[in-house]
C-alpha cells in the first residue's frame, strides 16, 4: 500500500493488479472485494489521500473477509485510521 496527502478532503484510492492475476473474473471480482472493504472503512479513516493498494494473486481462495483483514492491519500500521 501506498499513500500521499492529495490537498483534499476526500480520499481517492486505486487497485492497480499485475498481469499474472489470473482470468478477467479473478481480477474483477479482486477489484470488487477492495472496492467494497474500502467503502465499509472509508468513515474510519482519515480524509486528504491518494491511497494505491497493490494486490497480488492469494496463495489460497480469495475472500472479502480475508481482504477486509488485510487492509485493516495495512492502514492501521501506515497511520490512516481516526483515534
């Protein structure tokens, strides 16, 4: 994950995949999972960054709630979560 203040008081977040994800289905429903995990913790974070979480293929099925974990702990460690 990567993240820079963006001057705004709204956070823009990107889900840049690599080319060996998988099928146009796999990457989609990766996409899907990030979108929908960022829209449940968006109130939670703070406001004013451009935010790039860069998934790669899991080593084991993929789930929302394994992702909703991963990006909790990522944003957590970098600082974003309000106190």
């Amino acid at each position: 994950m990567f993240f820079l203040p963006n001057g705004m008081n709204i956070n823009r977040i990107g889900f840049p995949l690599p080319r060996n994800f998988g099928n146009a289905v796999a990457r989609n429903r990766a996409k899907r999972y990030s979108r929908e995990v960022f829209r449940n913790l968006k109130s939670h974070l703070n406001t004013g960054y451009d935010i790039l979480l860069l998934i790669y293929p899991p080593a084991e099925k993929d789930s929302f709630h394994s992702r909703c974990e991963q990006f909790q702990a990522l944003v957590k460690k970098a600082g974003l979560l309000k106190q």
